[in-house]
C-alpha cells in the first residue's frame, strides 16, 4: 500500500486529532484542512486547499484507510481513519505512525517525546518494541535509516508514503586513488604529529644536555 504526500498528511491529522481532541472527532472538511495546515508539529508545514484534501480524503476510502460519515442533525460530512483495523495496528503504534507522518524520520526518544499526548509510553524499550514490530512484518511500514554523520542514535522513517529519494544514504566515505580512506590519513596524520612531539623533546633534551 502507497500513499500520496497529501494522503500520508490526512491520515496522521486524523489518528493526531481523534486522540487529542476527541470531542471534535471524526474531523469536517474545514477542521481537517486546518489540522493539514497547522504550522506546529508538522514538517514541512504546508498551505493545502479543499480539492486536495477531497483528493487525499478519497484515495484514503479506496485504500479502505477512512470511512467518511454522515450523522442525522449534522450539515457536513465527517471523516475518521481506519488505521487500526485495516493494518491490525495496537493503539501505540497508530500514535509512532501517525507522528511519523506529520513530522518525518525521528529517533526513538524523538518518538517517545511526541508520542506523549497521543499515546504515552512508560520506557524507552516500550518505543522500540512498537518499532520493531512495524519494521519486522511482511509489509514493513517503518524502516530503520542509517545513522547520519555526527549523530548518536539511528532515525526511524515511515514507509505508508511513496519517500522515493526521502531518505537519501549518508554521502559515503571519500577515498584518494590510492584506496586509504580520509578516517585512515587522519589516523595517520595524528601519528605523525605525536612522533614529531616525540623528536621535539629529544632535541630539546640534547640542547639541555649540552
């Protein structure tokens, strides 16, 4: 199953909005394109218009991902997702998915930390193990990224959205022509300035001497 940018959007609204604001759930037209747009807690933040959430609203129902009601009394159509139960998914892992649709790869304390409102989770294990089991099934929804230069700990990116070039491979080491890598003349380098401190102080102890 691949969804749309606009679809991945609409689907982590709705799962963001029915556990924070339960009483404004299923969600109008109005209230989901609001939500789409909202500048905090997204990225990217985005300016989407009634046709593409109409757009993104009925490829979610033909992929079985939103059923769209009608209650007697109400003006307008409401939409809420069927992501639980069309993907068998725990209520802990609709809260990381949905998190990772609206703000893109993140790593595990990341989650944990904005998972809070939706879906808290006692310990750091209890984030990973939801983890793994979405990257674990026949039809991984969550991938592991490798980890970015400079950073500790590895990210965790969402596969429900076509992310084709999304999650581009830290650039690879750079190596000269003659096979040594930069890691390799680094290590290299240091020795040699340790032996130069080392001749230094022998010359300097001889002039002494002398």
């Amino acid at each position: 199953m691949e969804l749309t940018t606009e679809e991945g959007r609409v689907l982590g609204c709705l799962v963001e909005k029915q556990l924070t604001t339960p009483q404004l759930y299923p969600l109008t037209d109005n209230a989901l394109i609001a939500a789409c747009n909202q500048t905090t807690s997204r990225d990217p933040v985005v300016t989407y218009d009634v046709a593409t959430v109409r757009m993104a609203v009925r490829g979610l129902r033909e992929k079985a991902l939103l059923r769209t009601v009608h209650r007697t009394g109400e003006r307008s159509d409401k939409h809420q997702h069927l992501l639980d139960t069309t993907l068998a998914l725990s209520s802990g892992q609709v809260a990381l998915l949905a998190v990772l649709l609206l703000r893109g790869p993140q790593t595990l304390a990341e989650l944990r930390a904005r998972t809070e409102r939706l879906h808290p989770f006692d310990r750091l294990e209890q984030v990973e193990e939801a983890i793994d089991a979405m990257t674990d099934r026949d039809d991984p929804l969550v991938t592991r990224l490798e980890r970015q230069p400079g950073r500790k700990e590895a990210r965790y990116g969402e596969l429900l959205v076509d992310n084709a070039g999304a999650y581009p491979e830290p650039p690879p080491e750079i190596a000269p022509p003659n096979g040594v890598t930069l890691a390799g003349l680094a290590c290299e380098v240091a020795l040699l300035r340790a032996e130069m401190a080392e001749v230094r102080m022998q010359l300097q102890a001889l002039r002494q001497g002398g």
